[in-house]
C-alpha cells in the first residue's frame, strides 16, 4: 500500500498502482512518462505519472493494458540496474 493504493513494487521501487473510484478505476504508473504507449491508453500530464482510466460498459484493449503493464515493469528494473552501477535515478 502507497498512499492507500494497492501498489506493485519491485524490490522497495513502486512502479504501478490501482486506484478505485465511485464512476471508475486508474490503473497507473509511477514512470508512465516514460514508458512506451503505441495504444495511446494513458493519460495525465506530470512530470512523471499517466494512468489508464477504466470505467463500466466502456471496452478496454487488454493486451494493450498488459503491455503497458510489462513496459512499466520493465522501466523500473532497469532504472534500479543503473542505480545499482551508480547512475542518477530519477
């Protein structure tokens, strides 16, 4: 929990989270800025966090959702490995 989001780590380093709300749910990424989204899923406008908003009766492209999911995976392993050999994590 992070925040009071369920939130996936790897190791301590958050990398998504799911937020529920009344009308819909966020699934989101710490680094989402980041991460490769060809589907065009995510949405927001930080410096760092997007997320997919998913909300009742509206379709979602899964494999699309799990890709982003993977990518953002991914992302934080390797900002981790470079922390690890001493570059600038951010």
């Amino acid at each position: 929990m992070h925040d009071g989001y369920p939130t996936a780590c790897v190791e301590d380093a958050p990398f998504g989270y799911v937020g529920v709300f009344r009308a819909h749910v966020n699934v989101g990424f710490f680094h989402g800025a980041s991460v490769r989204d060809p589907a065009r899923l995510l949405e927001g406008t930080g410096k760092y966090m997007r997320h997919v908003k998913l909300k009742p009766g509206i379709p979602i492209d899964s494999a699309a959702l799990e890709a982003l999911v993977l990518a953002a995976y991914a992302d934080i392993k390797e900002r981790l490995s470079a922390d690890e050999a001493g570059a600038e994590f951010q």
